[in-house]
C-alpha cells in the first residue's frame, strides 16, 4: 500500500533533520514518499533573517529535486515573501504557536500572498490560533487547507467540529493521540483525513518517526480502500489538484 507521510519538517541547519535521515526513515516505515517543509527554528525561533528562511527553504527544495514522492512546501513567515521560484513548490505551511510573533492579516501583503496561493490551489497546512484559523480558512476559501495534529495546536481538537462541513478543510493525524484521531476520523470521514508524523530535528529524539505514528492509523479499523486514501491518497490528489 502507498504510503505518504505529509508531515516533516526537513532541514540541515539548526536543528538537522537532513533528507538522508529521512529518507532512512521512510524506508523503516515502508513509506514511498514525504512533505516537506523547512523547521520553525530556522524561520524565525533560532533567527528572524529572510535570507536564512530562504535557505531553509530551499533546502526542502533542493530534496525534493529528482524525487518523484517528495512534496516540497513552502514556509511563509510574517513577512510574506513570495520567492522568484514559488511556482516549483506544492504546497505551503503556515506555521505558529499561541507565544510566538504574530502574522499581520490586515496588511496588503498578506493579501497579496492568499491571493497567490488561491490562484494556484496549493494546499495549506495552517497551524495557528483558532481564531486566526477560522478567519484564514475563510480568506483562503476554495483551496484546500489542512489542519494538523487533529487540531490539537489550533485551539484544541474539541473545537474542530466547526469546521466538520467544509469540504475543503482536511486534518493530519500527526503526533494527536488515537482518540483524538477517532474523534476526527467519525466527523469528517477518511477522505479527509491525512496521514503525518511531524518528525524534526527539533522532535528527535522522541518517539514520533514515521513508522511508529504509522502503527497509530493502523489502528484505527480502517478498510483497505479507507488506508489507500489515509495514508497517500487525500494528499497527493490535492496536491495534483495545484496549479
């Protein structure tokens, strides 16, 4: 069965978690392939510089060159560079915590860079406070937005459900635990759910690779046809879906 895991954040500066140990790391999972995107702390908790966040960047770039299963997704912090090289990336990551520097949503660039990424229908990984994820949601509205870790970073998975009738909202399995993941999985259906496992460099050592954040979904009772769209499916048809 093909499996994708749409969550790492890849890089080999500050934190490394470089394509090597990935890619050995798919290989324990019996994955095919990955999404990638560059770590927090190298956008702007180690360093605020947008040459270093255009490095980190386009090291995700620069690994998924010749692979044809690994999904590069471009990192916007609030400055909202958009890169000469933007049309080469998938997807993109929208990235914050509650005590973190903030994104301004009134600014003309933001608008500018939602606008770019609708025109593209690139699917987004938001993972915000719940209000600025709701008023993103609604911004970014028909493309495609995927909220990870079953929600538990954007205000908590018990506030998910206001989301349960957009068909454009997905949620990653990564790093939630089972009941969590149940409760998304009976609200939403697999054909939103995704599978992921937020392995960094910032993570390691703990125990969320790729194979043991596998064996979690496994458990979840899903059928054969239910597992294809879980663990590759819902990812790669919306990234198929970009322009």
């Amino acid at each position: 069965m093909r499996i994708i895991d749409a969550h790492i954040h890849l890089c080999n500066m500050r934190k490394p978690y470089t394509k090597e140990e990935l890619m050995a790391d798919l290989e324990d999972a019996g994955a095919v392939g990955a999404v990638i995107f560059a770590q927090p702390a190298d956008m702007y908790r180690e360093v605020d510089d947008p040459q270093e966040r255009a490095k980190a960047n386009q090291y995700c770039l620069d690994s998924a060159k010749g692979e044809e299963a690994i999904y590069p997704y471009y990192f916007v912090w609030n400055d909202y560079v958009i890169p000469d090289n933007f049309s080469e990336y998938v997807g993109i990551k929208w990235h914050r915590h509650h005590d973190e520097p903030r994104y301004d949503y009134k600014i003309p660039a933001c608008e500018t860079f939602i606008q770019g990424v609708r025109d593209r229908n690139m699917p987004v990984i938001i993972e915000e406070e719940f209000d600025n994820t709701v008023q993103l949601i609604e911004r970014l509205m028909p493309t495609p937005v995927i909220i990870p870790h079953c929600g538990m970073l954007n205000g908590g998975v018990d506030k998910m459900p206001v989301f349960f009738d957009n068909p454009r909202v997905y949620f990653d399995t990564s790093m939630h635990a089972l009941e969590g993941v149940k409760f998304i999985l009976e609200g939403v259906g697999p054909e939103r759910v995704i599978f992921g496992s937020d392995v960094s460099g910032t993570s390691l050592p703990f125990h969320n690779f790729p194979k043991v954040e596998l064996e979690k979904v496994l458990q979840l009772g899903l059928s054969d046809a239910e597992l294809e769209m879980v663990l590759a499916g819902n990812v790669e048809r919306l990234i198929a879906e970009g322009r």
